[in-house]
C-alpha cells in the first residue's frame, strides 16, 4: 500500500499570509505565480461578505486571530468594501496594512482609470469577471431579486450604467455581462483592465 505524503507545515514567523476576499482569488493566484512570490500564501473570505460588510471586520479578525504568530507577515486583500472605516480601525490595531482603495473596483480599474469612471457617472454599478460569473448566486438571489423581483427599482433606481470592469478578455463572460444589464435595465459599458493595476498594487506592498 502507498504511504501517505506528510503534510507539510510552513514554519513559524516565514513567509506572507495575504487574507483577502474570495472574489479576487483567481487574479491573487495568477499573479502571485507569475510573479513567483513562493513565499506567498492566500487564505481567502467567503464573496457573500459583499452583501453584508458590517460583517467583514469581525471575519477578518478571527482569521488573523486564528493564523497569529504562523507568518512574518499578515496582509489583509480588501479595500475598505463598505464597512466605513471599521476594517481599517480593526488593522490599527494589529499594525496590518491593506489593500488602498475605498472599493475592489478601485485596485483592479487603476485609482486614476476609477476616479474618471465615477466623475463622468456616479450611477455605476460595476461587474468583474467574478460577478459575472456568480451573478445570479451574489446579485439576483442574494439581493433576493428572484424571490421579490419588486425590489429592483429599490436596489437599482440610482444606477444608469453596468461597467464591466473585465480581467481576462473572455467573449462568453462579455456576452453574459451584456444579458446581465440588459436584466438590471441599465446601458452596458465594457472595459478591459487586465491584472496590471492589481499587480502594481500588489508589487508596492508585498515587495517592500
């Protein structure tokens, strides 16, 4: 019979634990082995955190609380996400940086690409390849669209546009982002970012 293969534990205080939101966990992988960054290790957060934010602080806290002293380093993969400021009270207090930015849309559109799309459209509601592939799972059911289809002007009355902010130049993912506007009712805007903007941010605070 074959002898199992040992687990192998990563040693006390090496290496770099980056918690961060599920709904970046493709790119984080893609350009973590592109950049060979073998000392990184990523332990991601349910997506669904999304639509509840107020509940982002306190899972982050035990994850950190639960992986003390295992790392040199704890990076948290979130932008602030809509918890207003308590995310970043939380990492205060365990001197744990994050990733800049008020939302995920900001870091994977580039800050000044994001500030020009919000100055020339507040209403925008953004898609990531992500979202559009777990749309009806985060959006419709989550936001209970399909149970009570009656609240979709009370989600949706101050949005004009969807912006898919796409990372792989994927056309089934364009065309399923397309359907998803034409649902919500609003006009379609496609633009291609790429991992370089993440990449970048990334590069800044893991290579330091």
């Amino acid at each position: 019979m074959a002898r199992s293969r040992p687990v192998k534990h990563r040693t006390k205080q090496s290496g770099t634990l980056v918690i961060a939101c599920g709904a970046i966990a493709r790119e984080l992988v893609r350009i973590r082995d592109l950049n060979h960054w073998d000392h990184i290790e990523f332990q991601c957060l349910p997506a669904e955190l999304h639509n509840s934010p107020d509940k982002i602080p306190a899972a982050v806290k035990a994850m950190i609380e639960s992986r003390a002293g295992q790392y040199k380093q704890i990076f948290v993969g979130y932008a602030d996400c809509g918890t207003g400021g308590m995310l970043d009270k939380l990492l205060k207090e365990y001197g744990i940086e994050r990733i800049p930015g008020a939302h995920c849309y900001e870091f994977y559109a580039g800050s000044d690409a994001f500030e020009q799309l919000t100055q020339s459209e507040l209403g925008c509601f953004y898609l990531t390849d992500f979202l559009v592939r777990h749309f009806d799972r985060l959006v419709v059911k989550g936001l209970g669209l399909d149970r009570l289809p009656q609240l979709m002007p009370v989600y949706f009355t101050n949005y004009k546009r969807v912006v898919y902010l796409a990372q792989t130049d994927s056309k089934e993912l364009q065309a399923m982002a397309e359907q998803q506007a034409e649902f919500l009712g609003l006009s379609y805007e496609y633009r291609y970012t790429g991992d370089r903007p993440l990449s970048l941010v990334l590069k800044t605070e893991l290579e330091q």
